[in-house]
C-alpha cells in the first residue's frame, strides 16, 4: 500500500482509515500540527461503540506532547471527536 497525503490543518478524520493504522497515524498527525505550530487539533473518531475512540484515548495519553484531551463541543462533533491541545 503506497503512503497517503493527508492536510496538516489541525483535523483528522478516523473514518478514512483502518483501525491497525490508527495509533501510529494518531502519533504521527500529532507530531506534524507540532511542528506546523498547530496547538490544538481535533480527532474525528466517530461514535459508535467507541472502541475507536478508546484506541485515540489510550494514544493520547502515551504521548509527551499531549497537554490534555477531552470530548469535543457539541457543534464540533460531541463525543464522537477528541479534542487534543499539544505542548508549545
């Protein structure tokens, strides 16, 4: 399978991917908002039965970079995305 371009704009939609790639797609999207400057970014994880979500939790906290987390606003996609606030 050939690598795919995704924007580095500060949202990630899960629904584009299979859940194996998802920790290090997760790892890897953080990483490039960092280095673009990109504080906050939002994860479109879905709703479902959150197993998905549960893998993006389970990442986030993993990681050094990741000042905190939490569901996103209502507007913004409620539980079903993440919003993650990196470190500067």
């Amino acid at each position: 399978m050939e690598p795919v371009e995704y924007p580095i704009n500060g949202e990630l939609d899960l629904h584009l991917f299979q859940p194996r790639e998802v920790k290090p797609l997760v790892e890897d999207y953080l990483e490039a908002c960092l280095e673009k400057g990109i504080l906050e970014v939002r994860v479109v994880h879905g709703k479902g039965k959150g197993v998905l979500a549960r893998t993006v939790h389970h990442t986030l906290e993993r990681m050094d970079i990741v000042e905190s987390y939490e569901p996103a606003a209502s507007p913004r996609g409620g539980w079903g995305a993440t919003v993650v606030r990196l470190k500067a």
